[in-house]
C-alpha cells in the first residue's frame, strides 16, 4: 500500500470517528449552563512566565518584539517565591465572582502545572518548581467557587506545531500528516490530563483560528472532555464545538443573539502583568461594565496579570474588593437574575427577577431628582433602594383613561440616597413585567 492510500485509509478512519460522535443535544446543554447563568462574574488569571520582563503574552516573540531566546530566558526568573492560593482564593470570593478561569498553557508553550508530555513546565523548567493550577483549584472549591481552565490550542514552541513567528513556518501540514499527528497526540494528551487531573466546570479554549474544526479534531476534544466530566462547559473558541460566545475586550453595543455569552476583559490594558501598564479602570468603571454584561443577559470574566513571584497587583487588589463591596450590597440585582427590559424604556441597565415580577433600575451613583420608566404596562406595588429599607414614592403622568397606552413612571430620588458607584431601584410589580412595544396612540 502506498502512503498516499494510507493516509487516505486513516483520513477515512478519522472522518467515520468524528461522525460517530454524539451531537450536540441543546436540553442537555441548557441544564448544565443554569450555574453559568446565574453565575454573572468570573475571574480570569493570565499567569505565565511573561510577567517576568512584563511583556506580551507569547506575542511578544511572535511578532518580534523579542527573540524567542530572549523570551524564553524568563523561564530563569519566575519564581512563586509568594504565591498564596488560599489568599487568591479569599480575594475572588470576596470580589462576589462564582467562577474563576486560569491559564493552564498559553501560546508560548509552557505548562502552568505539572504535565507529563514534557518538560516544559513551571514545574521542571522554572525556579518555582510547582504546580499553580492543582493548589489553587482546591482553595476555590472550598469557597463553592467554580474552576476553570484556559489552554492554548496553538503551541509556538513545540517542535512539532507547524506554525512559529508570525512570517514563518517550520511545515505545510499539508506535506507532513506524520508531524501534525504527532503534535495533536501531544496537545490532546495535555486536555486529557487536564481534564483527569483537574476535572474542570469550565474549559476556556483559545487559538483555534490558526486551523479548521476537522485539522484539530474539535469534535473529538469535546468527546474526550465530556467522556470523562460531562457537566463541563466549553468556551466558543472550539470551532463551533463550544456551548457560549466570547466578546473579547470590546462590548456590545446591541444585546447579542445567543443564549449564554461572556465578556473577557482586562483591568488595565493587557492580559499579563505589565509593570509599564498604568492605564488602570477605575472601580467605577469596571461596575458600570458589569453591570451593562448583566443587564444584556451575559456575564464578565475580568481578567488579573499576577507578578511573577505571584503577587497580585495592588491596583488589581483594590478593583476586586470595591467590585465586592458594591456586590455584597446590590447581590439581589444581579446574581441569579435575568436580562432586563429592551431599551428605550429607561436610560439605564436595568434586569429581572427570574419570574419577571420585579424590575431593578441601575443608576449612576450621582443621579438624583426624578427617574423615568417608559412603557410600563403593570402597577408598581412597592420601590425601594436595594441595600436600604429606604422607600421611594412615584407618579404616573400622561395616562389616558380611554387608551391602552400606559403612562410615565416618574420616581423620586431624593439626595443621599446615592451609591458612590451605582445606585439601584427595586420596583416590585403586581405581576410579570408587561410593557407597552407601540408608537403612541392617535
């Protein structure tokens, strides 16, 4: 048999292997997103050897910012001399986040966590000589806070990836089946080990548009996950073999068309930590974020660059603790709530109780004087400042008795009321919301 008719032989073999696969089935993946739903708030942790010079994450050598030696010269400085993952741990339970992501292996390669399918590792090629994702897993799942795992599909430093800086290439996968076997055996017995090691509620798959579902075996990745932890959830970044999307860095301005969805960003400007990076978001900013990704029916995964000695950033500390005191406050509002009204109605984010019978109103924490609701076609029974027993009082004005056009709610917030960030209103409605879609009558 020549080689050419074996490839085909095994190309067949490959292809009735995926076919055989089980589908997709949306009632089973509804059942196990109801956490991810109700969750609203991650933490994502790019932890790698980059922070050590405070460069790019892997990128910095693909597009030649550095040599690859150089880059690789970090291994020499990452230490974890501090790394204390019960104290990450305490900070993400404090930040009122339910699920936290971290970087299992980035692009450039190098394994957070003790691998066996090499020897490039923070464990055996670095000072640290440990695993960061075992210890820390176990402290979060203490504190019922979910764990997730983020892994490089694309490996720029394994010999076998055909891809390497970003005008070169070490092969045509086209030309060397053989090689590109070898490197899915390697990155799929890492998933496998991850996925044994670890068991984690979440994998946060990245680098996949470097090759097609099929050249990655996509399907199979999902069969090997799901095989051995089948209430796992996998990111959108699988070639379309994941269960949610995931808007990076940029918001949306429309409400995105899909049932689950999570905005990544970071806290200052790049994922890793960075010490040039000063461009820190303020509290106030990252509230109003996540609250707008609630508010639209998602979540915010909301990323920190750990120091190479793992230390967190003390901007990045103070971020996470004003975020979880405004959450330990206005809980009620976000946390296993629902998207909230379409816009228009009212100038604001705004989301649902699960059963639709009460409306919370989010408002700049400055805001006072009258708010106003468009639209809404229920009686209001009670308003109150969430984290108060403060009431407030309301008027409808412009309600015509002989029209079925509802009035507008006018609300009365009154000075000192305020939130130093978001202040929220709790209207308690006579039944689920309806609300008044037309143009006026005549």
């Amino acid at each position: 048999m020549t080689r050419k008719s074996i490839l085909l032989v095994l190309f067949c073999a490959v292809t009735l292997y995926s076919s055989a696969q089980p589908k997709i089935d949306p009632k089973t993946i509804a059942d196990k997103m109801k956490w991810f739903a109700d969750a609203k708030l991650g933490i994502f942790i790019h932890a790698g050897i980059y922070s050590v010079n405070g460069i790019d994450e892997s990128w910095s050598f693909h597009n030649k910012k550095i040599s690859y030696a150089d880059y690789m010269k970090q291994l020499k400085g990452f230490t974890l001399s501090k790394y204390d993952p019960a104290a990450w741990a305490d900070l993400i339970k404090e930040s009122g986040a339910r699920y936290a992501v971290i970087t299992t292996k980035h692009h450039d390669g190098v394994a957070m966590y003790d691998t066996k399918q090499g020897n490039l590792s923070i464990v055996k090629a670095t000072p640290a000589n440990r695993d960061m994702v075992k210890p820390l897993f176990e402290e979060l799942r203490k504190r019922d806070i979910k764990c997730g795992a983020y892994f490089s599909l694309i490996d720029w430093s394994h010999r076998n990836y055909p891809g390497f800086l970003k005008d070169s290439s070490r092969y045509s996968l086209q030309n060397d089946y053989d090689r590109w076997d070898s490197f899915k055996m390697y990155f799929q017995g890492q998933i496998t080990e991850i996925n044994n090691m670890f068991k984690p509620d979440l994998w946060w798959f990245d680098g996949d548009w470097e090759h097609s579902a099929e050249e990655w075996q996509a399907e199979k990745i999902r069969h090997i996950i799901l095989s051995k932890n089948p209430n796992a959830i996998i990111n959108g970044r699988l070639q379309g073999y994941g269960d949610y999307t995931t808007p990076e860095q940029n918001f949306p301005v429309t409400r995105p068309p899909f049932n689950w969805w999570e905005l990544c960003m970071t806290i200052n400007d790049n994922w890793g930590y960075q010490q040039a990076d000063q461009n820190w978001k303020t509290p106030n900013e990252i509230i109003t974020i996540f609250v707008d990704a609630v508010a639209n029916g998602g979540n915010l995964l909301l990323d920190i660059g750990p120091k190479e000695d793992g230390t967190i950033p003390d901007q990045e500390v103070n971020v996470l603790k004003e975020l979880g005191a405004w959450n330990k406050v206005h809980s009620e509002a976000i946390f296993n709530t629902v998207a909230g009204i379409p816009a228009g109605h009212f100038y604001g984010p705004t989301t649902l109780s699960k059963d639709s019978t009460t409306l919370y109103l989010f408002i700049s924490g400055k805001t006072s004087g009258q708010v106003m609701l468009k639209g809404l076609d229920n009686k209001i029974e009670d308003i109150t400042v969430v984290g108060t027993d403060k009431k407030l009082t309301h008027k409808v004005v412009g309600k015509i008795s002989w029209s079925p056009v509802p009035g507008l709610v006018y609300v009365d917030l009154p000075e000192g009321m305020q939130d130093k960030y978001m202040t929220v209103l709790k209207l308690k409605l006579n039944g689920p919301v309806k609300l008044y879609r037309g143009q006026g009558g005549l």
